[in-house]
C-alpha cells in the first residue's frame, strides 16, 4: 500500500481508499476518483507543485495535499 502522492511519473496503482472529510470525498468521487479505479500519475510539478494524473481517459490535476488522502495499492 501506497498513497498518490508518493508515485514517480509512469507508475499508477488501484484506489484502496479514500481518507477525506465529506466535502472532499464528494468532489473526488464527482471528478472519478472511486475504489477500484486504475490512476496513473503522468507528472509532477516543480516545488511540491500539483499531480497531473489519469483515471481511464480522464487527465486531472490534483494538489499535492489531495493526493496524500488517497491510498493505493501498487499496480
């Protein structure tokens, strides 16, 4: 088990879950991100900028803090 946010570029993993308040879940879940999904992060910013990932065919860019609440498991 991973979280997002401690991915290298071209390596993805399966959600295992998601540890953020409601308002948050909610918005992830709207945007794609459900247990069981495939996410592949494509790059990382400069300076602890945000994540560009990928969910199926869906590029979304998701700050470094957001990534931290989602856990992994290595794919």
């Amino acid at each position: 088990m991973t979280i997002l946010s401690n991915l290298n570029p071209g390596e993805h993993g399966v959600i295992q879950a998601i540890h953020a308040e409601q308002a948050l879940h909610q918005r992830l879940n709207a945007m794609g991100f459900r247990i069981g999904k495939k996410i592949e992060l494509i790059r990382r910013a400069s300076f602890n900028g945000p994540l560009h990932v990928r969910i199926g065919a869906t590029d979304i860019i998701l700050r470094g803090v957001e990534a931290q609440r989602i856990q992994l498991n290595a794919a």
